[in-house]
C-alpha cells in the first residue's frame, strides 16, 4: 500500500459502535441450511461481515441524526419537504421533484407513466429491480454495454458506458420507434461498478435529441460516479464531485435515484423531471400509492436526513477516503490470488468466481457457490451476479442459457467497515482459494418467476452427484 495517508484519512471519527456476531462454523452451516442456502434469507444475527447491499446499509452522521429532530411530521407542507426538496434541485437543476420511499418505487413510476406496452427500454445496464419495472409496465429491457466491459481485466477507465454504435444502430433500425426510453446507471452496478463518463453521456444526451427519445439517469451513485470522473476523465480534474454531478444532471431529461446508497440514509429516493405533464401523471400515481407529494412514504426525519446526506456525500474529503477503502481491500484481495473486475469501482468489488472455481459449470451455479462458502468460512454474506442471477432457467430450473461471466459482489456499506473487517475478508478469501475444489456447487430447489436470487431456494450437489445442464 503506498497511498499518502494524509490524502485517504476518512473524514470521520467513530461515536457510536455495534457488536456484530460471530458463530461457530456448525452454526454458520445450520443457519445456511435453514435458508435455503439463500444469503438472503439469513438473520442479522447470523451475519459477522455484511456485505450483501450498499442500499440502506451505511452509517448516518450526528450532523444528520441533529437534523432528524428537526423532523416536520405534517401531513401535507412539512418543513422538512421544502429543506429536502431545495437541496435536490440545486444538486440537480430539475424543476419537478417527487419524493419516493426507494428508488424502485420511482422506477414503478416513472415506467408506467413513460413507457407504453411494446416499447424498449435502452440502458448501459439495467439492475434487478430495474429490470423487471420496465417488464412490469410491458416493455421490454435492452441492455448495450460497452464492449470494453467484456474484459473483466482491462483496466479501462469508463467500462460502465453504453455502446453509443449499437445505440445509434437501434435506433436508426427497424426498431428505433419502439425505443421509448433510454436509461443510463451511473455507476454501471450491474457491470462491477464501473463509472460512465461525461463524454459517453453527452453523446446518448445528443443521439437521443436528434431521435426525440427520452433521455434519464439512474444516478443511485451519483457522487461516486463525479469522483470517478473527477480522477479518470481529461477535462474534469479541475471540477468538484459536486459541479460534475450536476452536469451529468443536465444533460438528462430527467432522473429516477435511491437516496439509500448517495443520500446516505437507511430510506428514501426521488424522481427528477423537467416534463410537467409527466410530473403530473407521475404524481397522480405518487399520492395514490406512496403518500401525498410532499412526503411520498418518508417521515419528516427521513426528509432531514436526506438533505444533509446530499450535502455530506459530495464532499471531496468523504469520496477520496471511501474510494481508497475500496482500492485497498481490492488490492487485499489480489495478493491472495483471486481476480475481480478491474478497475476496482467505489461501492463494491465484484469476484471473478468462474475463475477461482473451474471446477464448478455455470449450471452449478459457481458465483453462488463462492457467496455461500464466503460466509460457511467466514461469516460474510455477499451476492451472486452470475447465473443463478442472470442465467435463463426452463421450467423445471435447469440452466438453459448461463450467464457471461460468473460474479459475486461484495458491495461496501458507506463508513461502517474498517481496514481490520476487510483485512479479515481478504484472509477468508485466501483460505478458499488455497483450496477451492472443496468449494460444492447448488442446485435449484424452488424459484420465483420474477427476481428470483431473492427468494430461490438451493441445497448443494456433492461431487459424486451429477446435475442434468439442461
């Protein structure tokens, strides 16, 4: 490590601190049994190292919890409504601002209201729940990632960019009138966290102008996206973390964001719109199923606390230190010999399990099986983003097409982690990799038609078994 420790010192000292379990290994294996071999449906009291989710999992300030006694509760007009929207829209510039309990509630919205029934919806990459609002509403997703992504080695500094080729060639084509929206993830979470850069935003601002397609971000990382871009993209070394998020703004149409990973709160989100006729629709919608369009699901100290994280996570001091927290245990994790996506992102760093298990086929589900023996070993809950996740399964759960690459993420809750927890993840690690054909694969036991990682069930296939691939 030969970073400048005066440049990575967090901006922070701790005040109030939380036991975190630690169970013995017959424990662990009886609590992942009970789940279904489901990360998901584990208890918090089972977990020693949670690193499943970076939405709603962070520290708050005592700047924030100050400001939550501050909480407005009034049904319609709180103060706090005005506070939190004034603070959105000198982030964003966007005249019409609706506040939602989470970013997929403002997914639902926003998607019933702009796309019809037939249409495509174009993104980078989009996420789970993104996903499946847009095939709620009856579209259909799309996703065109740049080439460059497929290289899980590159060191490429804007991986999480749409192909602006393939882009424009779909909308030139037989199928460009059905495009009725294009949605970039900033950054790209589906494909390791990788930044998009203001140039590959200016250009799908531009295409979609000269083809009057609707042009929005998913901006839940906003602030890591500008520091990103703040270190890699000529042009912008000069900018702050907040002038280029708001121009990244700008150049939208509009936004739909969970303030649960940048607004640094546990709740919260909103939909940024310029459109008022489609501000209208969509708080129709709003007061109909999340709460009048003052409060949207959130209680005043909700509010509170979301103003003050926007402010707090723009902050230079706060971005430098949680990029260089993330930079570290990556390159924890490199000495121990196992592989991730490179270059590392902020908000999480994605494990390249196909290459540490070749033993395992996709059918067997290796990203999940590395997820599952990450916490046997050590207590640590992560995600699958492989085929269990992405796979296409026929009706009886066989994997029919696997996913391209087999992942697991560990995303990083914001300032709760020290350099000690990750040095303990990077040691786990170690111990699987210098065995990893101990590590078993999964089979499928029950499923969910729709996002079905979060509620699957499995149970592991032993080496003698043999597993019909479909």
């Amino acid at each position: 490590m030969s970073e400048d420790p005066r440049k990575i010192l967090p901006p922070y000292r701790i005040k109030v601190v939380e036991p975190i379990p630690f169970l013995s290994a017959e424990e662990r294996r009886h609590a992942l049994a009970g789940a279904g071999y489901n990360p998901f449906n584990l208890r918090a009291e089972q977990i020693t190292i949670d690193l499943l989710s970076d939405s709603g999992t962070g520290a708050t300030s005592v700047a924030q919890e100050a400001v939550a006694a501050l909480g407005d509760e009034s049904y319609a007009g709180a103060r706090s409504w005005f506070r939190f929207v004034a603070e959105v829209q000198d982030l964003t510039g966007y005249p019409h601002i609706l506040p939602v309990h989470q970013g997929r509630a403002g997914e639902r919205i926003l998607f019933t209201n702009l796309l019809k029934p037939g249409q495509i919806c174009i993104s980078n990459t989009h996420f789970d729940t993104t996903h499946a609002n847009v095939h709620l509403a009856g579209a259909e997703p799309r996703d065109l990632p740049c080439a460059e992504a497929a290289d899980l080695d590159s060191v490429d500094p804007f991986k999480g960019n749409i192909d602006l080729d393939a882009l424009e060639r779909v909308l030139n084509g037989p199928d460009g009138e059905r495009v009725g929206l294009v949605l970039i993830t900033v950054t790209n979470n589906g494909l390791g966290a990788q930044p998009v850069s203001m140039a590959n935003l200016e250009a799908v601002r531009d295409l979609c102008r000269r083809h009057r397609v609707p042009f929005y971000l998913d901006a839940a990382r906003f602030a890591e996206n500008a520091w990103l871009v703040s270190r890699r993209e000529p042009g912008y070394r000069t900018w702050s973390p907040r002038q280029i998020a708001r121009r990244a703004f700008e150049l939208a149409d509009g936004c739909v964001v969970s303030l649960k990973k940048d607004g640094l709160s546990a709740v919260g989100g909103f939909i940024g719109l310029r459109d008022p006729d489609l501000h209208a629709r969509c708080e129709a919608n709003l007061i109909a199923t999340e709460g009048f369009s003052t409060y949207g699901g959130l209680a005043g100290h909700d509010l509170e606390r979301l103003a003050q994280g926007l402010r707090e996570v723009v902050d230079p001091a706060y971005l430098r230190a949680r990029a260089a927290a993330t930079s570290r245990l990556a390159q924890m994790i490199n000495d121990e010999g196992v592989d991730l996506i490179q270059p590392p992102g902020i908000h999480a760093l994605y494990l390249n399990a196909g290459r540490l298990l070749p033993h395992l086929a996709a059918h067997q589900f290796p990203g999940h099986a590395l997820g599952c023996q990450l916490y046997l070993d050590g207590g640590i809950r992560c995600a699958e983003l492989g085929s269990l996740y992405l796979g296409r399964l026929d009706d009886q759960h066989r994997l029919v097409s696997p996913a391209p690459f087999e992942l697991v993420r560990l995303a990083i809750p914001r300032r709760v982690y020290s350099d000690e927890h990750f040095q303990y993840v990077a040691a786990i690690l170690a111990d699987i990799a210098k065995d990893p054909e101990r590590v078993p694969g999964y089979r499928i036991v029950s499923s969910p038609p729709l996002l079905r990682h979060f509620k699957v069930r499995l149970e592991p296939v032993t080496r003698s078994s043999t597993v019909d691939a479909g």
